[in-house]
C-alpha cells in the first residue's frame, strides 16, 4: 500500500485541483482588455502576495510610516501622503527639494495658538498691574526703614535683620509704620543703594562710638557680647592661649581688623555660650535658647570665613577655637578637621601681619592644642613640634601685668587691661601657658613613642619620659607649683592632669560649669586609670560618683558630657564595677547614647587606649621592665641592685601601678 500510495502524493503535487475539481492547468488568465470579474479564491491570493512588501508580483507602492492630516504644500499638489516632518518631509527629501516644503498652518490650529497668545498675554498684562501697585508699598517700606536709620530708633536691630535676609515688608511692619498704597510716580527714589550706604554710615558711628556691635551681627546687645568676651578671658584664654589678650583687646576696642577679626568675635562668643548660665536656672527653655544663640554665632563665624583668607592670622586662630567649640557640642570629628585645617595653614604660612610675639603666641597654643586633642583621642599628631625649642622664649612676662578676677554673670567685677582691685590675683597666664607647652612636648613625644615612630616601645624610652615629667612638674616656678588654698583655675588645670583630688578641688571651688570641654576628657581618662587599676579599692566608689556627677553637672553647657558619661559607664561594665540606680537615673538621655554618638564626640566609640593597635610595638619585656626601673628610683637603690630584678608588693606597689597608669593614660 505505501507502494501505491507515493505516484498518487506525486500526481496530487503537480496537479493540484481546487474544491470544483478543476485543475489549476485548465484555469486561463483573464484578457488583458476585459476587466477581471472573477470571484476564484486563488486568484484573490496572488492579487495579495503581489501587493505585499518584498514580493516580486508588481511594484511596492512606498508609503510614510506615519501620515499627517496637515500635508506639506508639495505633497498636497502632488495629492500624495506626507509624513508631517519638519523643517522637510521625508517625500520632500528624497526628491531633493527640501528647500520647497513648507507648511501651511490650519484654521483650527492657528485659532488655537491665537487664543492661548491672548490669555498668556492676560496673565502678564494682571501681574504687571499688581507689580505697579506693589511698588508704591515697596517704596512706602524701604521710606519707613530709611527714616527709622537717620533717627537711629533700633538701627543696629534694623541692619541684623536686614543681613538676615528678611524682606522690607516684615522689617516695616516691624517697625509698626502703616502699609499706605501709593503711585509709583509720586514715591520716593530710595533704592537698595541708599540702605546699603545708610548701613555704612551705621557702622562708622560704631566705629567712632567703638560699639562692640560693630564685630557681629548676631546680637544687638552690646552688655551681652561684653559678657561672652570676658567669660572667655576668664575661663578659656588662660588654658588655651590661642592669641595676645592685649593686642587683640586693642584691636577689637578700636575697631581695627589687625588683631581681631569679625569671624574672630563670632566664635569667641560661640565658645563663650558654653559657660553662659541663668542663675535662676538653666530649664529646657533657656538651654535651647543658648544652644540656638551658639549656632547663630558659629554659622555667622563660618559664613565670614568663606570669603576671608584661611592662611591669614586671624583666620587660623578662628578655626582653632572653631575646634574647641564643637568638641564641646559633640562633635569631635569636626573639631579634628577645624584643627587640622588651623595647623596646616600655620605650617604653610609664609607672611606675617601681625608682630613677631604675637604670632608666636598664638603658634605655641595652636600647636599645644592640637597635641593635647591628639593625645586624649589616641591620634598621631601631623604637627611637628622640636624638642629643642624653647615655647614662648621670646615673650616678656610681666608679673604686675596680668591679673586675674572670678567673673561669670554680669555683675562680677572684671579686670580690664591695666586694672587692678584688692581682691584680684596676679594671672600668671603667660608662664603657665609656656610651662603648658612644655608639658606637651613631652605627650608629643609619647604619642611618637607608642605610635611606633621611634621603633619598638621600650621600657627605657617610656621611663626616660616618665623622669623628663618629674623633671618638668619639679622645675615648675614657685607661683605655679603649689595648688593650696584657692588656686587658679588654669593653674589648677596643669596639675589636675596626674590625679582626681585636684578635680575634686576644682569642682568644689569653681563648678563643672566653667571650664574647658578637654577638661571633660582629661577627667574621664584619670578616674578610668584610678578604678582600673584599683578596680577593689576603697576609693573607687567615690571616684565612681565624682565623675558621673561632674559630667552630669558639666552638660547644661557642654553635650559632650553626654556622650563621655556613657563612655565611662560602659568601662565600668567592662571592669565588673557596679553602678548604684541613683546614678544611673542621673545619666538620663545619655544612657540611650549609640556608637553613632559616641563615635561623633571622640573619633572612636570609647575613650580607653587601643591596645590591640599599641601592643605589637612594644617590647616583650616592657611592663616588668618598667616596674623594675619604677622601682629602683622609688627606693633609691638603683646603684645597689642590678637592673632587671624585681621587688616589692602589696599596697605599696599597688599605689606605684596607679602612678604608672596615670602617665600612660597622660
């Protein structure tokens, strides 16, 4: 059968027949004359096979992918389809004639166009009618500022808000003149020009009258910028020395941009918001109405700095105090880079515009600065400071001179250049920078040491630093080295450094609310060293107590209390020494603090040493060897006994280890 069946498939493949059973043989074309009038379904296919794109049965003809009801004049005459392309249509193109097609706009379209030409038309004939009516008023409120300048009734409110960028409405208001609608034509010709001239008149008055005001535009209130100046002199200047109190208090009386600067002014006061305080009560109210009084002052420092040199004097001494402020408000990461910034640019200095002991002054407590900041957030300092220089060797110290009086609310008795009461003290402020600097040369070359930039940490070099600090607290000048009966705060503060009685004296004498924000870290570093050295002792559970309390009373000025509060408190969990739920509840917010936080406020999350980092560059032997050394001078036997053996213990060595974890923590 499969035999039979292959001819009948062939026959079937060549003589294909339709469903009449004729053969497509016996079907004859149509005559050429004689239209086509058959229906045949196989017939209509190759009428449609010819028609369609890419066959061969007649010629494609071409039509545009898209059509445009709106034809081009060419395309119109030729009655063919156009594809609405301008600036030519594609049929136009291919022709060549692209320069013929053009388009002719349609009725309906044109009316359209027209008709949104009119209404736009409108709109801006409306606003031009309200803006000639909103000139009069605009004329009538800059005639009420003018007016309110040549009485003088609050210029200097006046030129603040101005600076601040609110609008002549507002300021007019303000001032309570009424809003009078009148014609452009019949107001007055004041101009933008003529505020700023009366502005430059306002601040040559300040100039003459040598109004405090004319340093900033923050506040209007010349008693209080006098009373962030003298609270900074009192409190800061004295333990960071940045610039001459002289010649800057010249300069700033005199209104004279050579030793002080507006950005200058700005930030001192900023720094000064730290120590400001209501003796009714520091509530909620009053410390966000500071804090937003510190932030103007900052913001208005740092906008004046864009447009000032960063290398000039002035300048670098801003950004170093610029530091100090923000490690007070909580941020150590952008205290580091102020600093930074300050130094580098003291490094690259090359010109001087200020005299010789002035700059050396401000050099010695900007580099002192930045070790000190290096030193309590465990940072290699990028300054370099040569052992062999003599800090503040050519400045004169006049002992009669400088003077001293405890000021902090408007009231106290303040010392001015050249005054002198009988209950003040002789300041010493000079000698106790100068010997400052000499202490922290010492913790540069610790950091060096520990940091591996003079090889493997030893117990010898370690030692050889420990007798250098002996040799410096010995060699202190006699006003500086007793610290009996009430002594001064920054004199207080360079000895305060090696143990917690001092902090203790500090508090009670002066608070926790005036003082410097590395003061903070200096007391969490020494009360870490006594309980973890002493975990057991009998003095660990006051010292517990002082320092969560100081840093609780230290952050109605200073947030970065806050986050040193939990540092300490996580190191106290670390050592296994409890924590009463008294003091725990004095902690308050600080207690939710997170790594974000506390990474923020110190550059790391803790404040503890980094061991993991500190220990490969140290010698094997380093501890025992150091106990040894410690020993030998102690008890006066090095001569006696050979180095290298050990002795002594008990209470006695206990007392020694504690000494010897101050000096590391230093």
């Amino acid at each position: 059968m499969v035999e039979s069946a292959e001819p009948e498939m062939k026959r079937s493949d060549t003589t294909a027949t339709d469903s009449s059973g004729q053969s497509m043989q016996d079907v004859q074309p149509p005559s050429p004359t004689s239209p086509t009038t058959s229906t045949d379904p196989i017939t209509s296919e190759q009428a449609s096979i010819q028609s369609r794109p890419g066959t061969s049965g007649g010629r494609k003809r071409k039509v545009p992918d898209s059509v445009t009801p709106n034809a081009c004049t060419s395309c119109k005459k030729a009655r063919a389809k156009c594809d609405g392309v301008k600036p030519a249509c594609r049929r136009c193109v291919q022709r060549h004639v692209p320069d013929s097609c053009h388009y002719e706009i349609h009725a309906k379209t044109a009316k359209e166009q027209m008709i949104r030409e009119i209404q736009r038309l409108q709109r801006k004939n409306d606003y031009l009618e309200e803006e000639k009516d909103s000139l009069g008023e605009k004329n009538t409120w800059i005639e009420a500022i003018m007016s309110s300048l040549e009485r003088d009734e609050r210029g200097a409110e006046i030129i603040t808000r101005l600076r601040r960028g609110q609008s002549h409405r507002n300021i007019a208001e303000w001032l309570g003149r009424p809003l009078v609608r009148s014609d452009t034509k019949e107001s007055s010709p004041t101009t933008e020009l003529q505020i700023n001239q009366a502005i430059e008149q306002y601040h040559r008055s300040l100039v003459e009258d040598h109004d405090p005001r004319f340093w900033t535009n923050v506040s209007t209130d010349a008693d209080l910028i006098e009373h962030l100046i003298k609270l900074y002199f009192t409190w800061i200047h004295p333990v960071h020395m940045l610039f001459d109190q002289d010649r800057f208090t010249l300069s700033y009386n005199q209104c004279v941009d050579v030793y002080c600067s507006s950005a200058l002014v700005n930030i001192i006061c900023a720094m000064s918001c730290h120590l400001l305080h209501d003796t009714r009560g520091d509530d909620e109210g009053t410390k966000s109405g500071i804090q937003s009084l510190r932030t103007q002052f900052i913001n208005e420092s740092q906008s004046l700095l864009k447009d000032a040199d960063y290398r000039k004097m002035t300048s670098i001494q801003t950004y170093a105090i610029m530091s100090l402020v923000e490690v007070g408000s909580g941020h150590g990461l952008r205290a580091s880079s102020h600093l930074r910034l300050a130094v580098e640019s003291l490094i690259s200095k090359q010109t001087s515009e200020q005299s010789s002991e002035a700059e050396e002054v401000a050099a010695w407590g900007i580099l002192t600065l930045h070790t000190a900041w290096s030193g309590l957030t465990y940072q290699k300092p990028f300054a370099p400071i040569s052992t062999h220089a003599k800090p503040l060797a050519n400045i004169a110290v006049d002992q009669n001179e400088g003077r001293w009086s405890m000021y902090r609310q408007p009231g106290d008795s303040y010392l001015g250049l050249g005054d002198q009461k009988a209950d003040d003290r002789q300041s010493f402020a000079i000698v106790t920078a100068r010997e400052n600097a000499k202490l922290y040369r010492l913790v540069h070359e610790c950091i060096l040491i520990y940091c591996g930039a003079r090889g493997k940490v030893s117990a010898n070099s370690l030692f050889d630093l420990f007798q250098r600090h002996i040799a410096w607290k010995d060699g202190l000048p006699p006003d500086l080295r007793s610290v009996e009966d009430q002594p001064l705060p920054h004199v207080v503060v360079d000895h305060a450094k090696t143990g917690v009685e001092l902090l203790t004296r500090y508090k009670r004498i002066y608070t926790s609310l005036f003082l410097s924000p590395l003061q903070l870290y200096c007391l969490v570093h020494i009360c870490d060293a006594v309980v973890q050295w002493d975990t057991y002792g009998d003095t660990t559970s006051g010292t517990v107590r002082f320092c969560l309390t100081s840093l609780e009373e230290a952050k109605v000025g200073y947030p970065v209390a806050g986050p040193l509060q939990k540092m300490f408190r996580l190191s106290l969990a670390e050592y296994g020494i409890p924590v009463s739920d008294e003091l725990e509840r004095t902690m308050g917010a600080s207690a939710s603090l997170g790594p974000e936080e506390l990474m923020d406020a110190s550059i790391r999350p803790t404040y503890q040493q980094p061991i993991t980092q500190l220990l490969p560059n140290m010698e094997a032997k380093l501890g025992q060897e150091f106990m040894d050394r410690w020993q030998h001078m102690a008890e006066g036997r090095s001569a006696e006994l050979p180095f290298g053996e050990s002795s002594g213990s008990g209470s006695y060595e206990r007392e020694k280890r504690v000494a010897i974890g101050s000096l590391l923590n230093m």
